[in-house]
C-alpha cells in the first residue's frame, strides 16, 4: 500500500463505505469508473447542509436563503478555478454528463445545424455521447460522421483529418473511454476542429478525476463533467461552454430561476448561467461537491495520476503474466493504447463477463461488467461484453493482487 507522493492508508479512512465485509471477505471496489466512493468530508457535507443550512437559493430575503445561496456559488466558482474556466458564468450545473451533452445538442444542435451540416462523433463514445446527437440529427437532417478507432483501442487520426470539411459544424469526443481507458488527443482533436470552424464538445466523464483540466489552454469549446465520478455526489455534472457560444444558445429548459420577466405575451430570460438552470436546483449536492473538488485538488492531480498509472501497470502486468502461463487467448486485454487512465477492460475464453463479474463478486470484489453503454465499441472488437476493473487513489497493489488471484483460480478450474 504505497506511492511516494500519497498516503494511501491515511486516504483509506476518509473512504468508510471501503471498510466493510461483502459476501463474507473485504470490499475491493474497481468499479470506479461507474461511479468513485465518496470521502467523509462530502458526506459530512450533505449532512450539514439539510442540518443547518437547508432553502432555497437565488431568491430569498432571509439568512438561510443567503447561506445556501453563498455556499451553491462558491461551488461553481471552485469548479471555474478547477477547469480554468475564464468566467464562472460559464459553468452550468446540470444532472450529469448525460444531460450537459442533451443541453448542447438541443439548444445548440437545434438553432445551429440544419440539413446536410456534419457532426462528427468516435467510435468509443458512450452512449450519452450518440443518442442525444442522433435525436438532433433526425430532427434538423444533421449527418454523423464516425471516427475510426485502431484495435489498440487509439482514435485513427488520419481519418479524423479526411472526415473534417465545410460541412462539419459539430465534433463531439470523449476524452478519456470509460470501455478501454484511452485518453484521446483532445488538444489535437480541437485544432483540427477549429480550422473548419466546427465547435467541439468534450465528454470528460472519466477525464475529470485523472487528468489536469484547462479549457483555456485546450481551447474547449463545451465539456460536460460528472460529480459522481469526481468523488462528489450522484445525480450532478457541469456543462461548461464559451461565453459567447451559450449567450448565442436559446434556454434549454423552461421555468422559474432561468428568466426575466414573464408575461403571457412575451418571456425574456435570465442571463448566463441561470438561463440553463431552470427550477430549483440540486443545491445540496452542489455544494457537497464542493468538498470533492477540495479533496481532488488537495491530493494533486498529478500525485493521483502518478499513483493510479502504477496502479494499472501492475494489473496488466499480471493479465500478461497470465497469458504466458495459460495462453494469449485465454485472457484478453481489450484497450491496449499508449495513453490510458486506469482502466483495463478483459475477456476470457469461454466464460462469459456476467459469470466472471458474479464469481468475483463472491470474493468480495466489484468490476463491471457488459457493453459499458459503448456498444458500437463492443460491435467494432465483436464482442458483446467485457469484464472492467477500474482503480482509483485510494486502491492497492495488495487488492489487484486478489483480483489476480482470483482470475487464476478461474482459469485453473478451466
Ligand atoms: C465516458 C462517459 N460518458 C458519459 C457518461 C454518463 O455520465 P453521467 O452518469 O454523468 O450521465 C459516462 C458514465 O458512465 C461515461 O463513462
């Protein structure tokens, strides 16, 4: 249990929910890319939310209402300085990733695109990262583009660069895949983009809790982030967008906090960001968030990187150990590409992923397993599953080492 730059034992206690028995023996939780635990300082948070603090924000005329409304802002100004966002106006707090995608392709997609334009998505993408844009294509006659992957699971850039023209007016990639852990070259991917004036939209679902973010530098143009794979809350994400990209964009949804002035005649709306946030919002959980963000940025973004890439090295070294003693196709590594977060995703001859991930949870131990909402990706391996462990700061060697035992086990029995 060790890296030079974490004191993981020290992290493991602000983690209780890792401290438990399940199925008789420890927790080891790698299914990190699904949703990160939650530190005690976010907990505690929430609880001192609904014990003190509890109104509604924005509008009240009475202490608690300033409070919660003081403390809702200080989040989206942390998240702003998390992201090195230029304005904290441009930070929109939204349900999820899901539904900071949705926002764009609805509000953006909607008013912008119109028959024959392009929109350019990759072969990795999650499915929050396609259906929003297929309902939006079906509905303006927008075309999608598809960018090939190579079988190391790394984005094929030169045909990335032959899909670019005129007509794309949309690129919209994840950056890190949740299915095969690769970080995409998402600079690269937003230059290119500009050159033909199309705006791009970052999904930073799995980026966020691993990678350095700054939308300044990289030149993003939308990024949606999760909460809850940033050891924040469930149910919460951010969308944030260029200042002058979200004041062009009509309201996504209608309501109270997102206008001016109503009438039944004529609505005018609110300015950035309450334009996007209509109705009450999650306000115990946005400033719950606050704490993770805190935490993360404590911790270091690089320390974590550092820790978690040693993390993953083990674990493939150990699937490749496996393969030497029971052959390369009886256990298969599927993103092999250079660049990668800590995520590993296998199959195994004639077992199938739900049938691993139930005899390791019979040890205690939580993957995933199934399409990861990537089924285009699963299509594109021909596969209909994988089994994926997904680490975070506050695993171990010694738990990988289990892990790996255990898929010994099974392919001892045979
Ligand atoms: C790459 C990627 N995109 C989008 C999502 C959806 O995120 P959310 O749960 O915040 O809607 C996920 C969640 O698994 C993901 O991994």
């Amino acid at each position: 249990m060790s890296s030079k730059l974490l004191n993981i034992e020290s992290i493991r206690k602000q983690f209780p929910i890792l401290h438990q028995k399940v199925n008789g023996k420890d927790l080891v939780y790698f299914d990190n890319a699904a949703t990160t635990q939650k530190p005690l300082s976010v907990i505690e948070s929430l609880n001192t939310y609904y014990s003190l603090h509890n109104a509604n924000i924005h509008r009240g005329a009475h202490t608690l209402a300033d409070r919660s409304t003081g403390l809702f802002e200080a989040t989206r100004k942390s998240v702003q300085a998390f992201i090195n966002a230029a304005e904290s106006e441009e930070i929109i707090f939204t349900k999820g990733v899901t539904e900071s995608i949705n926002l764009v392709a609805q509000s953006y997609g909607r008013k912008f695109l119109t028959a024959g334009d392009e929109i350019i998505l990759s072969q990795m993408e999650h499915h929050s990262n396609i259906v929003p844009w297929q309902i939006i294509a079906e509905e303006t006659g927008a075309i999608i583009k598809v960018m090939n992957i190579h079988p190391n699971g790394e984005l094929d850039m030169v045909h990335y660069q032959s899909l670019l023209s005129v007509r794309t007016k949309i690129v919209s990639c994840v950056w890190a895949s949740n299915a095969l852990g690769t970080i995409n070259p998402i600079k690269d991917i937003i230059a290119l983009a500009h050159q033909f004036n199309a705006v791009v939209m970052i999904d930073g679902a799995q980026a966020g809790s691993h990678i350095e973010i700054d939308v300044q530098d990289l030149a993003i143009d939308f990024l949606a982030l999760s909460s809850h794979k940033l050891y924040g809350p469930t149910g919460l994400g951010v969308l944030y967008g260029k200042r002058k990209l979200l004041e062009a964009m009509p309201p996504y949804q209608g309501g109270g906090e997102m206008i001016k002035e109503v009438s039944f005649e004529k609505t005018t709306y609110n300015s950035i960001p309450f334009k996007f946030e209509a109705g009450t919002p999650n306000i115990g959980d946005v400033i719950a968030f606050n704490e993770a963000i805190i935490y993360v940025t404590v911790l270091g973004k690089d320390a974590i990187a550092q820790y978690e890439q040693s993390l993953l090295t083990h674990f493939v070294n150990g699937l490749y150990a496996l393969q030497n003693t029971f052959g390369e196709k009886a256990i298969s590594l599927i993103g092999t590409a250079k660049n990668k977060v800590a995520v590993q995703s296998f199959v195994m001859e004639n077992k199938h992923h739900f049938d691993i991930g139930l005899m390791l949870d019979a040890k205690g131990i939580a993957v995933r397993t199934g399409h990861h909402c990537t089924q285009p990706l699963m299509h594109y391996y021909g596969i209909e599953g994988t089994v994926r462990a997904s680490f975070a700061f506050y695993n171990t060697v010694e738990e990988i080492d289990i892990l790996l035992e255990s898929l010994k086990k099974m392919l001892e029995r045979g």
